[in-house]
C-alpha cells in the first residue's frame, strides 16, 4: 500500500473516514448554530457573549474549528493531486503542488491558530 507523506490519515480510506467523520461534526454544529439563531430572533451580543461563555460550546466549536481544518486539508490534498500532475504542468508538477500544499498547509494552521486564540482567548 501507498502512503502519502502529505496526506492526512495513512491511506486513502482513513482520509475517507475522517472526511465523513468531520463532515458529520460540522453538520450538528451548523444545526446548531443556525438553531440558536433562529430560536432567538431578537439576539444580542450578550446572548452571543453568554452562550460562547459556556465551556461545552467552546469545545464545541474547537472540535468544529478542528474539523472544518482537517476536512478542507484532505480536501484540498485529493484536488491538488487529482489535478496537479505532469499532465497538466509537466515534469514541474510535484515541487509546484509540494509548494501550493505548503502553503495551503500553513494557512489552514494559521487559521486554525486564529480560530483557537478567538476561542480561548490565547
């Protein structure tokens, strides 16, 4: 079996998985965000302030931030290496897309670090 260094689960099917897995996350979540906003027609920054002041909702939202990371990087690794291949650029297409994943790498951890620090206040 084949493994890719830049992949995120060591083969194929635990990418699957983990796609499936953290879709399913970020579906409860936007269920219940959109929830709330629909439930409290007249909200405020102090409902929004007290209902993130909750531990559960904060570690919630981290395991959608986490999600909503690890999902777009398998995501984003299966289109670059579908799509950016030496067919499309030539002999230059694995430092090209080594160098688009890098850099897609680094502001999905960016984000993702952001995201925390917004959390958590860090």
């Amino acid at each position: 079996m084949v493994t890719a260094v830049t992949s995120f689960g060591r083969s194929g099917l635990y990418d699957w998985l983990i796609q499936r897995i953290t879709a399913v996350v970020l579906a409860i979540y936007t269920f219940f965000v959109v929830g709330y906003v629909i439930a409290n027609p007249e909200l405020s920054y102090a409902q929004w302030h007290g209902l993130f002041g909750h531990f559960w909702v904060r570690l919630f939202s981290l395991l959608a931030l986490l999600s909503a990371a690890a999902h777009a990087w398998i995501g984003l690794w299966s289109v670059l290496t579908d799509y950016v291949t030496p067919l499309t650029l030539g002999r230059a297409a694995t430092p090209v897309r080594l160098a688009i994943q890098m850099i897609l790498g680094l502001v999905t951890l960016a984000f993702t670090l952001w995201g925390i620090e917004i959390l958590w206040g860090l």
